[in-house]
C-alpha cells in the first residue's frame, strides 16, 4: 500500500491539509456476476435455489451463508468451512461477495477516516464513486453512509449539492460501504488484518458501534434500497447494530418520515437549519415542496416518538444567516411539544462556498438560549475537516477534481510504507 500527500486537494484547500495522509488502496473490481450482499433472507434462498441447491436444504444454507456474510465478515466463498467444495464451486461460479474498490483513503490529524469508493455503473455510463466517512469516538465509533450518487437537493451550504446527480445506490452498495470499513478497521471477529488497516482491538467492544446515513444523498429518495440495507444491519443475527444505533438524516421529504419510522424503526435526524420559510427555501430548497408546517406535522406524527426516542434536529451555524439570538428563541418555539436534541453544526467550508462559520462566541451564546428552554443542544465537534470529511463537504473526487489535477496526482507517486 502506498501513502502521499493528497496534492490535488492540498492545491485547492492550501490551510487544510498539513498532516492529512490519502492513501491508493488497491482491491479487485467488482465483477459483472450478481451479488449475494443486500438480498434479504427470502431473496438469497430464490438465489440458492436457482443454482441448484434442493429445496429441504434453503433454510440451513440460508442461515450459513448469512453467518459468514455478516457476522465472520468473510468476503470469498473458499473460506466457508463448514459449506460443501461442490456448493462453494457452484456459488462461486454463479454469485460474487466481493467488497467495493477503494480508490482512495485518507486518514485526518484526528483520526477520521474517509473512503472513495467506486461501483459498477449499472446504467450511469461509467464507473461511479461515493465516499464514507468513519469517526472515531472515545464512547463510540461511528460510520457515515451514503445512499445515492450526487444529490438533487442542491442546498445551497453542502459541498455534496453542487453534484450533480447521477443514481440511487443499492442495497449492495449501501451495506458494502459497512462491510469494507469493517474490514478496514478489523473490525469482524477473527478476520486477517488486510494490509494497511487496523490492528486487532484490545478490548471487546467493536469500531463500527453507530451508523449515519448522512453522507452523499438523501436517503428517502432512496426508500427501498435503504431500507432493505439497514434492516440487514440491524439484524440480530447478522451484523446485529441496535436500531438506537442507526440514525437515517433526511433533508425533509416528509411522505416517507412516518413510513420510515413504521417499516426501518430506526433513529431520525432532520436536517433543519432555518426557522422560518423564507430562509430555509433558500437554504434547504425541498422546503419549497414541504414547508416547515408540513415537516414538523411529520416528525410529531414519527412512530415510537418519545423522550427515550427523541428526533435530532441539524443545524448549521452560518455567519450573520441564522445565528442571531433572535433565531435561537425562534427555534425553541417551532420545536415545543416535539422530544428532541438540537445539534449545532459549525458551518465547515469548502472551496468556493458562499457561506462563513458563525464565530465561536455566538454559537455558544446561542446553545445557552436553546439549553434554557430544555433542549439539548451539542456543539458538534467539526471533525475530519483536513481531508474533507466533516458534515456538508462530501463529494466524490472524480468530480471535485479537474482532470489534470488527478493527472498531477497519479504522476506524483508515493514512497511505500514499510
């Protein structure tokens, strides 16, 4: 594995990329078979009978085969010890469990890791790319999921919104992105460290604890594919993460709140940033569809709410735009009567954004107006922002860098790490 300075950023976004490392990892191709990551329980037994596998023998392989996908993290069928040689010949002709190709990955001064990921086409024209971000927490560790390819939101302080979009991701691709930073991280029991990722952990407590899928995309323009991806996460005989433990964002599409909270139960986070119309059509341009009225409705209507199940609302910190107290006070009262946490965002730039961060003394000043009224009200820590993974910068390289940037990259090589 190779490591270098990732010049290409470091010539568009000088002041953030002193210590950062961007590393070239090379992994195989996904293959044109079809993938046997992302098919429910009913879906894979359809895919075991249609390579032969006699009906009294589904529900055993079913299970087998879902004991070594999720829970040993193991990615070649070869490795499937108590699986027959002729079974394992079959499936490896008909099916691939092959990980994602990493293009890149780039560890921040903090410690966030972040990955570019590229995927087969599947209609788009060409090879497509996402990225991931893992963060690391001394109570926790916690993965942030894309779930399409661009966005069609475009608001107007996220990096990831200037892309345009190009698809949906799959279920495979959503869980893929879980998988292969488990397998970065060491973190399935009893796996081989791949070359370059961490050591085994010295205690028992797993790196992946929590996942987001607040990365590139917004999720429910993406429902099924979504939800097919989580609930496998969240099963408990598989990758087994806590319903508590998946938070889905989503900008506002409020059709789908209700029905995500009924058929994923999961955690929910709405990506607020303004308290009136006006500025949030601006900000958060889905507002013009779904106003604040209509949103909020949603999020009071939202399954299982309760103050042991509280709704986090996002809110971006932006400099003279909605960060007077006046706003704060706001803020509390659109909120009454809903069980929820206010996060505050220190506005992270990227190159080229029309927006400032709010001076650190008046963020301050207005968590203190929304922690009076019994909110809490955390000043997330801006993490990962050296390499461009902190909150609204994602997006991919292949369209954040010009073509003869990327060209300066490849040519500049790197020294191995010994």
């Amino acid at each position: 594995m190779a490591v270098s300075l990732d010049i290409a950023q470091k010539a568009a976004y000088p002041a953030a990329t002193s210590a950062a490392l961007a590393s070239t990892v090379t992994t195989p191709v996904q293959d044109e078979k079809p993938s046997l990551i992302g098919l429910n329980r009913e879906e894979l037994g359809n895919a075991l009978a249609a390579a032969g596998v006699p009906a009294r023998q589904i529900r055993m392989r079913v299970n087998q085969l879902w004991h070594w996908l999720y829970v040993r993290g193991i990615s070649d069928f070869s490795k499937m010890s108590n699986v027959s040689k002729d079974l394992r010949s079959k499936l490896e002709f008909a099916f691939t469990i092959a990980r994602p190709e990493i293009v890149t990955e780039q560890i921040s001064v903090d410690g966030t890791r972040k990955w570019l990921f590229r995927f087969p086409s599947r209609g788009a024209g060409k090879p497509v790319e996402i990225e991931t971000v893992y963060i690391p927490e001394e109570d926790r560790g916690t993965l942030c999921i894309s779930s399409q390819v661009g966005c069609t939101l475009t608001c107007t302080f996220c990096h990831t919104g200037t892309q345009k979009m190009v698809r949906n991701l799959t279920a495979e691709e959503i869980l893929g992105q879980l998988m292969l930073a488990k397998d970065r991280l060491n973190d399935f029991p009893d796996a081989d460290a791949p070359e370059g990722s961490l050591g085994a952990s010295t205690s028992n407590r797993r790196r992946i604890t929590n996942i987001v899928m607040m990365g590139m995309g917004e999720p429910l323009y993406n429902f099924g594919n979504v939800k097919k991806a989580l609930l496998i996460a969240s099963d408990g005989d598989g990758l087994s993460l806590s319903k508590r433990r998946i938070t889905l964002s989503t900008s506002g599409v409020t059709p789908e709140i209700v029905r995500t909270g009924d058929e994923i139960g999961c955690m929910l986070a709405i990506s607020l940033h303004a308290v009136n119309d006006e500025l949030r059509n601006t900000l958060v341009p889905i507002n013009k569809k779904y106003n604040l009225e209509t949103l909020l409705q949603a999020c009071r209507d939202y399954p299982g709410l309760s103050n042991a199940k509280r709704i986090t609302f996002e809110y971006v910190m932006l400099k003279d735009v909605n960060d007077s107290l006046e706003d704060a006070k706001q803020l509390v009262q659109l909120l009454k009567g809903i069980p929820a946490k206010i996060n505050l965002l220190p506005f992270n730039p990227w190159p080229g954004s029309p927006y400032e961060c709010s001076d650190w003394e008046q963020i301050e000043e207005f968590a203190d107006v929304v922690n009076r009224a019994g909110y809490a009200s955390p000043i997330r820590t801006p993490r990962g922002r050296d390499i461009f993974a902190a909150c609204g910068q994602l997006k991919s390289a292949s369209e954040r860098l010009r073509k003869s940037e990327r060209e300066a990259l490849e040519k500049a090589g790197s020294p191995a790490i010994l």
